[in-house]
C-alpha cells in the first residue's frame, strides 16, 4: 500500500491491485477477480472463477481471438 493522505479531513488510502475482465462466447463482459495482489494471483483467480461457472461448452475463439 502507498501512504495515506489526507484531503479536507478524509484520509485516502491508494494501493496496487489487479483486476480481470473475461468476455464469454456470447461476448459478455464479466469482470472475475476485482482486487488480487499479484498478476499472477489475478490469473490463478480467474481460472477458477471461470471453473466455478460450470460452462457447458468451452469457446474456441472470442472475438476475433483464438483461444
């Protein structure tokens, strides 16, 4: 986490987090992990995420991109 600083009595607190976004093969955006400490936790998180959501069938491409 970087220092806190203060703005008009509020002490505001930024830190470092990785976020991913996953589209489905209908094009649908979700956004799977929202705060994961490393790129490769974010990674990891949204494998399984994506195991949890017990899709039917697995997209072979998305979007113009191969998987």
């Amino acid at each position: 986490m970087e220092p806190a600083d203060t703005y008009k009595g509020w002490i505001l607190q930024s830190q470092k987090v990785f976020y991913v976004e996953v589209w489905d093969a209908r094009g649908n955006r979700h956004v799977a992990v929202q705060n994961a400490k490393t790129e490769e936790e974010a990674l990891e998180l949204a494998k399984k995420w994506i195991d949890q959501k017990n899709w039917v069938q697995a997209p072979s491409s998305v979007a113009g991109f191969m998987l």
